[in-house]
C-alpha cells in the first residue's frame, strides 16, 4: 500500500531532522565524545532515503521486485540500530559519571551483565510461531525491546541523580538520553495498541511518527545550543555518592601485600630457652674450674 500524503511529508519531515542533527552533531566535533551515536546517526542518515526509496518503488506497478529490498534492509538497519544503541546508552552513562572514575569502572561491568541478561530473556520470549524469513521480524522486535528497556532505565536513572552527580539539563549526554528514553516509550505504548502487520497508514502510526518527529527536534535543539561548560565536581567527603564512588573504586583492586608478623612457637621458644641456658652452665663450670 502506498504513503497517504500526510505519512510522506512526516517521512520526508524526519529525514530532514535526521540530516540536520548529523550535520550539527559532526560540525560540534561531537563524534569524539560520542562516536556510537556519530555511527548511529550514520547509519539513519544513509540508510532512509534508500528504504524510502524501495518503499515507494515496491508499491508502483510491477515493483514487486523491490519489496524483498525494503524487507531485508529495513531490517537489517533495525537489528544494526539495536545493537549500536547498547554502545550509545553506555557512553552517556560514562559521559554523565565521568568524574566518578570507580563508578564508571563498576557501571560497566553492570551494564555488560543486564545486557547480556536483556537479551536472553528477549530471545526466550520469541514464540517461533513464524517460520521462514518471517522469524527476521520477531527477533529484530525482541532485541529492540531489549534495548528500550536499557533505554528508559537510563533515562530513569540520569533524572533521579542528576543533583547528585551536577549535571545540567542542557547537558547533551541528558538529551541523548531523553531523546531515547521518549522513543522507548513510544515503542512500547504505541505498538502496543497497533495491530500486527498493520498499515503504514494506520491512524495510530501517525501518533507513532509524531512522537520520533518530536524526539528528533529535541536532540536538533540540543545540539543546536551551545553547551554549558561542566565545571570540576566538587562534593563532601562524607557524601554518599562520594562513599560510593571509593567503594566502586576498592572492588576489584588486588592491595599492597603487607607481611603480618606472626608470634612465635612457644614450643620453639622453650628450646631455645634450654640451649643458652645450657650454655651458661658450661660457661660457669668452665670458669669455676679455672678458678681451682
């Protein structure tokens, strides 16, 4: 089925915020502080025009040809996009713990660990009830969902300890993160309502690309505005995010070995006790006999 009108200026609306965040992203040098995110938004940039491209083609007389085109790079982008945005939610959570050296160290092997166990429970909650090809659809929506579950638990966490950590809300690892956490959202509620395989004309996807449409002026305007300059965290010693961080910082540091004197055998000491006073009693006879 062809785009309604409306679908295609939304669709031609959300390659033009895909091209301007790119050029802002990559003119502000800001792939050297994100470069998963600077390979993400490669990836959307290049890759849209095509699939919209073989989505218009496929649905012109006698081009069939091109839906398998559409089918297999629509998902292969997906799958690509969920595995490089793992990547993505790690570096904003180091970008935003980055004073905290031990925390960033202990963040990482955590955010390894509810990945990994993110994707096992994704993977066992496939049905398999499609075989074929159509199984691609199943598991590229498993693994997404994986991901938007990293995502929203990011955001979560950057907005309750956002005073703690003092990063500012134009921060754009913040915005990273909240641009995310609303598509996350989207996908879970919005899809939730749609039914499968449905149009792309189906009135709830226009409520679907409304909400990318606004996700994506978020992260323009982000990267649009100038940075505010993050200041040397400063905290009390006796803070607990400060605790945290030394604990963090202990675990997995192998210390200086220090030799503990250890007391002696008394067994040990008796005998030694019995050989000198051996030898005084020889040394006094010796001399008493001298003496005579």
């Amino acid at each position: 089925m062809p785009l309604s009108f409306a679908m295609s200026v939304m669709s031609a609306i959300e390659f033009l915020l895909w091209a301007s965040l790119g050029y802002l992203f990559w003119t502000k040098k800001l792939q050297k502080r994100f470069p998963a995110m600077s390979t993400y938004l490669a990836l959307r940039v290049f890759s849209m025009p095509v699939l919209l491209a073989a989505l218009f083609m496929q649905s012109r007389p006698g081009g069939d040809w091109f839906y398998p085109v559409y089918f297999f790079g629509y998902y292969a982008v997906y799958i690509a996009s969920a595995i490089l945005l793992f990547f993505v939610c790690l570096e904003v959570f180091r970008s935003a713990l980055s004073a905290f050296s031990g925390l960033v160290r202990f963040g990482n092997v955590i955010f390894r660990w509810a990945a990994v166990v993110s994707v096992i429970m994704s993977m066992t909650t496939i049905s398999f009830a499609h075989r074929g090809i159509m199984i691609i659809p199943d598991i590229a929506f498993s693994l997404m969902r994986s991901v938007s579950l990293l995502e929203l638990c990011l955001l979560a966490f950057l907005c309750l300890s956002m005073s703690a950590l003092q990063i500012p809300v134009r921060d754009v690892a913040f915005g990273i993160a909240l641009g995310f956490g609303v598509l996350a959202a989207n996908d879970f509620i919005v899809t939730a309502l749609l039914k499968a395989y449905s149009s792309l004309n189906d009135p709830f996807q226009y409520v679907y690309q409304a909400l990318v449409l606004a996700s994506l002026a978020v992260w323009v305007v982000y990267a649009a505005l100038p940075e505010p300059v993050r200041k040397p965290v400063v905290v009390a010693a006796n803070s607990t995010i400060y605790r945290w961080n030394e604990i963090a910082s202990a675990l997995g540091h192998k210390g200086t070995n220090i030799a503990i004197p250890q007391p002696a055998n008394s067994f040990f000491l008796t005998d030694v006790e019995k050989v000198v006073e051996k030898v005084l009693t020889r040394n006094l006879k010796e001399s008493e006999s001298k003496a005579s």
